[in-house]
C-alpha cells in the first residue's frame, strides 16, 4: 500500500527544538489571563471559556476525528496555549491522560511539541491519527486499495462469539474481512485502516446510538456486506477530507500507549524543566471510557474474548477493583482532609469509598512523576463528584496533592459544564456541573 501518515517517532528520539512555526502569543488572551490573576485571591473565579474564547466549529481540523466521550472543552487548551504566562519558558505540552489527542493537537496548532500518555488502546489509536504529520495525499487510496483487498477476501478471521451479539451476519463477514486487511496493513499504513475500521464497526453495530456504551438497539439489524462497504467509503472520505484540514508544518506530536503511574512514559528531566504538563484527568467512578470503545477495542483484537474488564482493571478511575486495590488503606493518601473525606464515604457505601481511595492513590503516584522528573508548570482541568449522598471535593483534592509535593497554585477559575457525555446515571458518582482550571508552578524555580 502505499504510505499515509509519517510514523510517530519513538520515544526515546523525542527532541523538541526551537520551532520556528510556533506562533506568537495572543495579546488578547495575555490582557485577559493577566486579569484573571488580579482577580485571583485563594477562591476560584467564574469564568466561562465558550465567551472567553468565543464560538468553535464543532469539528474543527481533526477534533471531531471520532466521537470519543466527554472531550476535553477546547476553548480551555486553545486560552492557555496562546497566553504567554502560560507557555512562557516552555518548550514541550505533556498530557498524561490524553484521551483522543485534543491537548496534543491544540499544541501543534500554537507550533508547540507535545507527548501523551493513554492507557485506552483506541483513544490512543485515535490520537496517533489526529496529530500524524506529513503529507496526507495518499490516505485515500490506502483505504480504497484496504476495502478493495477486503471485498475479494474469503477467509474471516475467527472473531470473539461475543461481537455476534452487536450484529447482522452479513456485518459480521464483511467487518472481519476488513478486521484481517486491517491487521495484515503495513506498519506505517495501520493507524489510518484501523481507525476506519473502528468508526465503521461502531456506526453498523445494532447498538442505540444515543447511549456511548453498548446497548442494545434496533438500527443495523439486517445490515448487508454491501452497507459496511458503503459506510467504510464514508468514513474513509471523512477521515481523509479532516485530515486535509491540518495545517502543514506542525511540530511533532508523540502518543505513548501506557500508563501515567509509570515514570517511564513521561518526558525526561532534562525535557522536564521545560514542560508544561496540561490535561484532564478521568473521574474516579463517573466515566467509562473503556466500555465506550469496547466494540472497536474487540475488533482491533485488544479485547479477544470480546471483554474489556483487563482493560478496565488497569485504568485510573475503574470500578472493577483487583485484590491489591482491595487492600488500600487511608494512609495510601497523604493528606488528612482526604483521608477524613474518603472514611466518610465509606461508611456510607465501603465500595464507592474503596473506589476513590485507589483513585487518588494512582493520582497522587501520578504527580509524584510530575515532581520526580521536574516539571515545570501544571494546568489542570478537573470537576467535583456527588459520591454516597454528599460532594467530594475531587479538585481541591487534586489540587493539595500537587502542593504538596512543592508547587504553588497562581490561578484557579470555574466554568460552569455543557453537554457532557457518558456521565454515570448513578446518584452516588455523578460529577458536579462545573469544571475547575488551575495552573500550578515549581515553588523553588
């Protein structure tokens, strides 16, 4: 086939230099920040980022690549991202939890380096596409030549029984014919097959669409091999005409498929003292971003028994607990606010407390990677969650965390959230309708 996307770079090569495609700072945006901090004064400002930064095209560029659930808002990373106090000093953006690419690809469009870090094999398949460099002319005719290959194809690839349940027959056939061109892909031509593959299966699966986890529904029930082979030609034009968006010349962007709590996968120490480390975590019970993708997970073979709870047990903010986790005790987290915060909610509910308790325990090892490595400056992004009856102060908590490993909060604002998607239903672990933006320094640069 012929090459679509340049291949990402391996980590160990990762280089930043002076860009000189990076743009300038918004004057604008810097007169605004600047009045945020004299406003500032230990209590967070409302403020709401959609009139700060004004109406964006919903699928602008590659944003609307995939319709991953509960995207980060970005008006936030395209505010701080052109304000000089922000990125001042900085020569790399790090997401640890990048999700489907939005801080990644925000970077690249101020001419900023960027890395990230997704446990979700495809939010990071995803990203890899969204952020690839280089010329995108042949994307059309890699995924033209992938379906043509598919359509002469006989043999299927033996396919979990489990994914039977999501489809016609017909589908089925046709899916995994297209499951095996997509494996047997060139390396560098994968990302771009798989990735219509995975907004194929997920557009002719007989689930309701209105819901972002699987669940049963009417539409596709007798979808034919001539309908995948329709829908494969749409997406593949809509993911070539996206790409086409990009702007040339963009910095690179790396996506490391790991786990944040492994130092390993962040930037080096001597990339550190220069990073701004820029992201919104996942909540630590109210957001299934696994079960999301579970379909396309199985078809792009992360999940061949056609479950995803492996997956799950390795996230930070899973519900299915290992013993290990089991075994938590309150002294797992520093700070004795929490400690008291977390004994609450389990008297009320002894599994929604042991849940946030292996939460915060993984994010207080993920920011004691930010201090061990030095990063240099935290934007955070987080929200609150009604847990057993009561508010858990998730971002105060987050936030104290982050102090008190040597940073010093400059700003904290509060904007109010629209729209969000698969939120749990659950009275007991639904998050709290705003979000909280908060920018830390290293106290002792």
């Amino acid at each position: 086939m012929v090459s679509a996307l340049e291949p990402i770079s391996h980590m160990a090569g990762f280089d930043a230099p002076h860009n000189p495609m990076r743009r300038p700072p918004s004057a604008h945006y810097a007169r605004e920040y600047a009045a945020l901090v004299r406003r500032y004064e230990g209590v967070p400002v409302d403020i709401s980022f959609r009139q700060l930064v004004g109406p964006l095209p919903a699928s602008e560029y590659t944003h609307g690549l995939y319709p991953y659930p509960a995207r980060l808002l970005r008006h936030i990373p395209r505010f701080l991202l052109s304000t000089e106090a922000v990125t001042s000093d900085i020569d790399v953006v790090f997401d640890p939890f990048v999700g489907s690419g939005t801080v990644l690809l925000e970077a690249q469009l101020r001419g900023l380096a960027s890395i990230g870090v997704e446990q979700n094999p495809v939010a990071a398949l995803v990203s890899r596409v969204k952020v690839s460099r280089g010329s995108h002319a042949h994307s059309a005719t890699v995924l033209n030549e992938a379906l043509a290959v598919a359509k002469r194809r006989r043999r299927v690839p033996d396919l979990s029984p489990l994914l039977s349940r999501w489809y016609s027959n017909e589908a089925m056939s046709a899916l995994g014919r297209l499951a095996a061109v997509a494996e047997d892909s060139e390396e560098r031509d994968r990302d771009l097959v798989q990735l219509c593959l995975a907004l194929t299966a997920r557009r002719m699966a007989t689930t309701d669409p209105r819901i972002p986890v699987p669940v049963k529904g009417t539409r596709n029930e007798t979808a034919s091999c001539s309908d995948v082979w329709r829908q494969w030609a749409l997406e593949g034009a809509s993911i070539v005409a996206k790409l086409e968006t990009l702007p040339p010349g963009r910095p690179i962007a790396e996506v490391r498929a790991g786990d944040a709590r492994d130092v390993t996968m962040w930037p080096s120490s001597e990339q550190a003292v220069k990073t701004l480390l820029l992201t919104s975590p996942p909540y630590g019970a109210a957001q299934k971003y696994v079960r999301s993708t579970s379909l396309e997970a199985a078809w792009l073979g992360h999940a061949p028994t056609g479950k995803t709870v492996h997956l799950e047990h390795s996230s930070i903010g899973r519900e299915h607990l290992s013993p290990q986790d089991l075994m938590l005790k309150l002294s797992s987290v520093t700070s004795s606010q929490l400690q008291l915060a977390l004994a609450s909610i389990a008297k009320k509910d002894a599994r929604r407390g042991a849940i946030y308790l292996a939460y915060f325990t993984d994010m207080q090892r993920t920011f004691l990677n930010a201090h061990s490595v030095g990063v240099k400056r935290i934007a955070l992004v987080s929200g609150d969650n009604h847990v057993a009856g009561g508010v858990l102060r998730t971002s105060q908590h987050l936030a104290d965390i982050i102090q008190s490993l040597g940073y010093k909060r400059t700003l904290s604002v509060r904007d109010p959230i629209r729209g969000r998607t698969l939120l749990t239903s659950r009275k007991n672990g639904a998050p709290a309708p705003a979000e909280y933006i908060e920018i830390f320094e290293m106290a002792n640069l």
